[in-house]
C-alpha cells in the first residue's frame, strides 16, 4: 500500500478562497498517478499530485501532461465527466480503510462531479449549495475544450473546507489518515486510465475502496 504525508501550512487569514491560501507549491512533494492497469495504447502521460492542509481546508493540485485535451461536460455531477480529459480523487474520511468514501471527479475546465456512497450503486450527490463553498480553479480559460496540437498540459486547483465534507457525508472527519486513490481517465484520443495505488481487476473501475492507498496528516494539524 502507498502512503502519502500531507504537509501542513500556516493559513493566512479568515478567506477560504484557494487564492487567499494558496501554498508554494514547489515546496509540496508530489505524488504520480503513474499505474496503467488497463493500458491499451499511446503515450503513458504524466499525471501528478500535490496536497497540504491547515485547520479548514484541504488543498489539491492535479498537474496532467495531456497531448490531446478535451471536455464537453459543463454541469454539476454529470455521469460523463469521467469521458472527458479528468483527474479523480476518491477518499474515505472516516479513516477505516473499506469504508464509505467520496468520489471528487474534475474535468480539465474544471466542472466536478462529487458524490458519497458505500459503492458504486449507492450514491448521494452534494447539492449546488454544498458545491459552491469548493473552489476550482484551471489553468484552462474556458467551459469546454476540444483537442489541439497546442496541447500539453493542464492544471487543476481545489480548496476543498473540512465543512463540505462533513456535512456531506454527516459523519466526524479523522484527522490522523485517510485512505484514498488518485485517477486519472477520459478523452477522446488514448484515454489515459492510471491509478496512484495499483488496483487489481480486470476492467477499469475506480469505485474500489479496498484497493486505496493512506493519507497521513501531520500531528500539528489536529
């Protein structure tokens, strides 16, 4: 099983605005989505991950190499997100390793789709409302995106508050480790299905909890 340490950062001041705390994140030691289950063909393309954390929020930056970008998706929890040019982020917060988790998927435009479950079949999908208090930002300056031979990369930034979480989910958050996957998948042209822990089934299938990796925060965090 891998392990990632999420570092710690001072927050600023009171705006939960990713712009308002956002880390240095050179200073932030990534993690790869670099485990091609279901290759099929084409470049095996880079897909990176950093996180840190102070008291409120938890901070996300996906960095993908992508050579044939694309997104249709604009709407809220959309099922297809996941056909477009997307980074996923599934974690349980209860900190038992199985458990009910969250799916966070993020197309390269930045529409998300975010949901709370023990499987696949048992979702709840967070409300508008809920979504709002998530900040997204992209270094793509449009709602869609069709391939283009200027493509090579993207970039996705979330400020993700610990509020969101527990009201979606309506259970306490361990503030010790978490166990979660990092994903990568969708597009038109070779599709890149990668995985940062390795999952071990035949077809393409991120909603396996089991196979997870662990998050450990640090002690000053709690």
């Amino acid at each position: 099983m891998k392990k990632y340490l999420v570092k710690s950062i001072q927050k600023t001041n009171s705006d939960n605005t990713i712009e308002a705390g956002l880390p240095d994140w050179q200073n932030i030691t990534p993690l790869d989505i670099n485990i091609f289950p279901w290759y099929q063909n084409g470049k095996k393309q880079q897909t990176q991950v950093k996180l840190c954390v102070n008291k409120d929020i938890l901070f996300i930056q996906f960095i993908a190499q992508d050579k044939y970008s694309f997104a249709k998706q604009t709407q809220l929890n959309n099922m297809l997100i996941c056909e477009d040019s997307c980074v996923e982020f599934f974690f349980s917060p209860s900190g038992i390793l199985g458990s009910t988790y969250i799916n966070l998927e993020v197309n390269c435009c930045g529409t998300l789709h975010i949901a709370y479950g023990a499987s696949r079949d048992e979702r709840q999908f967070i409300s508008s409302e809920l979504a709002k208090q998530i900040i997204c930002k992209t270094s793509l300056n449009s709602t869609t995106k069709v391939e283009s031979p200027a493509d090579k990369t993207w970039t996705v930034e979330l400020a993700l508050p610990f509020t969101v979480i527990k009201e979606l989910t309506g259970e306490n958050i361990n503030k010790e480790q978490w166990y979660a996957n990092f994903y990568r998948c969708g597009g038109n042209i070779e599709a890149q299905y990668a995985v940062w822990n390795k999952v071990e089934v035949k077809a393409p299938d991120y909603h396996k909890p089991e196979y997870f990796g662990q998050l450990c925060f640090p002690q000053k965090f709690n």
